[in-house]
C-alpha cells in the first residue's frame, strides 16, 4: 500500500483531517501533529499533505516558521490543502507556488475515485523527480542538500556527464569535489569503466611523471618493473586530477600535451600510446590568482576551464546543515554506530552558528564522533564539542587590531581542531609555511585540543 504523510499541525480543522482519512483509504496515511515527529521520517515518504493553521495567515513570523519546516522536508513533494480565505494571502501563494506540487481547497468537494486518481499521478511523479536526483549507486546519495547552490549542481550535473569536455571543480577543501567528480562518472556513458583519481598534491615531484605516464623497468634507480600510469589505467573511464594547482610546472606541460593529442610517453619509452580518458580537475585554490603568480600555465587552464561547477563551502549554505547532519547520523545509525535517534534544538543551533572550515568533512568527522559519544537518545551541542570555537567568537573587542587578532585566532583554532591537530594540513589549508603556523599556535598559547576548552 502506497503511504502518505499528513501533517496536521497548529490550529485546523479536524472534519478536513478525518475527511482526508475517508477519501484516501486506499492509501497508508500516517499523521503529524508536529513538524519534529516527522524529520525522522522524511526517507520514507514520497508524497505528503499539509494543512495550513488558521492563524498562519495572520503573522509573517509564523509563516516564516512554516516556510522554514518545509524547506527542511524537501525531499517530499507536498499537497496543500488550503481554505478559499487562505488562499487570498499573497505570502500564502507566494509560499504554495515554491513548495507544493498541488493543492486541495476547503471545503473538499472532489469525488473519491476523482482524488484517489490525483495522488495516484502526483505520486508517480514524486518517483521519478527522486530518481533524476537519484544515481545508480550510493555515491550520488551522499550529495545532500536542499540550498540553491546544491540545486544548480544537481541541474549541471546530468548535462556536464553527458559530455567528454573537461570540467573543472573548485571549492575548498572538504565541500565533496570528489564526490562531485565521482557521481559526473557514474552518470555518464563512461561509469561501467575506471575512476582513477590523482591527488597532485600528494605525489612527491619527482615522481609525479612515473605517477601520471607510467614507466619501464630501468627508466630509472629504482625503476625494477615496468608501471602503468594513471592516465592509462583510466582508459575509456574518466581521470580526476584533485588538487590540481598543486602539479609542478614541468609536469603541467606533459599534461597538456595528453589533453591535445590523446596520447602518453611512458618514462623511458619512446613508444606513443593512443588513451581514451574523461578529465576532470579539481582545485581548493584560486587557479586565475595561481595564473597571475605564473603558477600555473595559462594555456593548461584554458584547456581544462571548459565547464565549471563550484562546491560551495558549507558556511555558504547553513540551510543544508540539519539536512547533512540528519543523513550522516543515518548513515551511522545503519553501520551500527550508536541508537541515536536526533539532535536536540541546541545542538542544531550550535551547528549551524560553528564557521566549519573544514566543511563537510569536519560536519561527517563531528556526527560519527557525537553518534559513538553521545549518553541519551538526542544529541546535545556538549556532544558535538563545538563550543571552544563558537565562544570565542562572542569575545568582546574594543577597537580594530583587537577584531583581526581575534579571528586570525578563531580561523586558526577553527582549521586545527578540524584538521585533527595535524599541523601539516592545517597549515596548508591555512596557505601558511609550517613554521609560520607554529608562531600562530605559540601566539595564541594554542597547543592541543584540551588547551582549547580553557579558551571558552
């Protein structure tokens, strides 16, 4: 039996809500009385109705409350079931035109057969709106979000897979570059061939040539075999090139001549392979200012600059956080991690107040770890361990020097609490030298993640 959600929330009309129950009895149809009993639910629905509270109409805060709830619950697609007086406030229409898919007037006068035929074909076009959002495997699931950004993604994404233009990724460190290029993969003729992935900033330079191209046995000391270079083990499949900023000159010059011609020169082999390769890169810098710096070759960055998606970093869209949050505490709900079933209020108002400069990797690392810690059956914010960054924020400065050393401390607190205190990383994602990073840390008196709760 196909289910509906109903929720009747606030003050209405019982006779419309037992109305309802009659004239879908053909239907599973489960009722809400608040908004929070079905946030956890929301996975199970396609379909939904809602009822408009008589005094909505008569208070924007309340209306904005409603807007809010429904923005969360995006992945049903709602009935409205309106009264005709409800239906001459312009912010109502507003608000039906943006979320609803179709709406229901009071009183209800529809036939039965009539209704049950309605949902029967807005149901089936809830089903297939969710598989156009949908990938064949579970990669596409972990793109979440409900934020404008997030939608222009999801519109750009079957257009780009359906091409072999290179595209190029940017965001910062930890928005889902990788995922991104994983699911333009999957949903292009290429996805039953390979994803290779190249992480530039992560092969030591001189074997970055080895790396992309391959060798043969002897090409050079400690050349004892021959090698198949990434670019070749993604023939037919696609190629992602992560941090793709971070490739030594000398290289990019080698790379572009791949991506003019198609082909490869194993170090050591004066033989040229023909390869069938999908590129796609991916950067957390600034390629134009890397340009300007004569770090990057502009001819290779036309060449790759083709078609462009950006990760927006997750401050940019506060809006998904409780979204994100919910499905990764799912997630780890279904690998056994805890019986978690929520997050209290101040917990999610403690996520969406913390800066995360390290994105959705930080938000994925922080859930797993409140879903294991966590003593009750809601996740408070002490559990998140999110409030030595956030009250350092509300600290109160009196003139100008006072404001930019405080949040040159909060950004760095921020990037090495996420970056698990590894200063390495932390400064790099900072764009500072290690040792610059170790004087922020001793100006700060910042030395482990215990010294930071004496800062709160």
């Amino acid at each position: 039996m196909r289910k509906v959600a109903l929720l009747a929330q606030g003050n209405v009309d019982e006779f419309v809500i037992n109305q309802m129950l009659v004239l879908l009895s053909q239907w599973k149809v489960e009722c809400y009385s608040e908004w929070s009993d079905i946030q956890e639910d929301l996975s199970e629905y396609l379909l939904g109705m809602f009822l408009i509270p008589h005094e909505i109409i008569h208070s924007q805060s309340l209306l904005d409350e409603f807007e809010s709830q429904l923005c969360r619950a995006g992945e049903i697609d709602w009935i409205a079931v309106v009264s005709a007086e409800q239906l001459e406030s312009p912010a109502l229409k507003e608000l039906l035109s943006r979320y609803a898919v179709d709406y229901i007037s009071q009183p209800i006068t529809v036939a039965k057969e009539k209704l049950d035929a309605v949902f029967g074909h807005l149901y089936g076009m809830a089903e297939l709106r969710r598989r156009n959002y949908q990938c064949d495997n579970e990669t596409c699931d972990k793109i979440v979000g409900n934020s404008p950004s997030m939608k222009k993604i999801y519109k750009l994404i079957p257009k780009f897979a359906a091409t072999n233009a290179p595209v190029l990724i940017s965001g910062e460190s930890g928005t889902g570059k990788e995922l991104i290029a994983q699911t333009l993969h999957q949903q292009s003729a290429r996805s039953h061939e390979p994803f290779v992935v190249i992480n530039c900033g992560a092969i030591p330079e001189n074997l970055v040539e080895s790396e992309l191209f391959g060798h043969v046995k002897g090409a050079f000391t400690g050349a004892d075999r021959n090698k198949v270079g990434k670019i070749e083990l993604a023939h037919q499949g696609t190629l992602f090139l992560d941090e793709i900023g971070d490739l030594p000159l000398n290289q990019q010059v080698k790379f572009l001549r791949f991506l003019q011609e198609g082909t490869i020169n194993p170090v050591g082999l004066a033989e040229t392979r023909h390869v069938d390769v999908r590129v796609i890169a991916a950067s957390h810098i600034g390629l134009e200012e890397a340009l300007g710096k004569g770090a990057f070759r502009a001819d290779l960055f036309y060449r790759l600059n083709v078609l462009q998606i950006h990760a927006p970093a997750l401050v940019d869209r506060v809006g998904d956080i409780e979204i994100l949050a919910r499905h990764f505490l799912k997630q780890y709900r279904n690998e056994g991690l805890g019986v978690v079933k929520g997050f209290s209020k101040d917990a999610i108002d403690a996520l969406k107040s913390h800066t995360w400069p390290g994105n959705i990797r930080e938000l994925m690392n922080r859930i797993r770890k409140a879903a294991v810690l966590c003593e009750t059956n809601l996740i408070l914010a002490s559990d998140l361990d999110l409030l030595v960054t956030n009250a350092n924020k509300h600290a109160v400065v009196n003139n100008l020097a006072q404001a930019r050393n405080l949040a040159e401390k909060v950004t760095v607190i921020d990037t090495f609490v996420a970056n698990n205190q590894n200063v390495s990383k932390t400064a790099k994602q900072l764009g500072v030298s290690r040792m610059t990073l170790y004087r922020l840390l001793d100006k700060h008196d910042i030395t482990s993640i215990d010294s930071l709760h004496s800062l709160a």
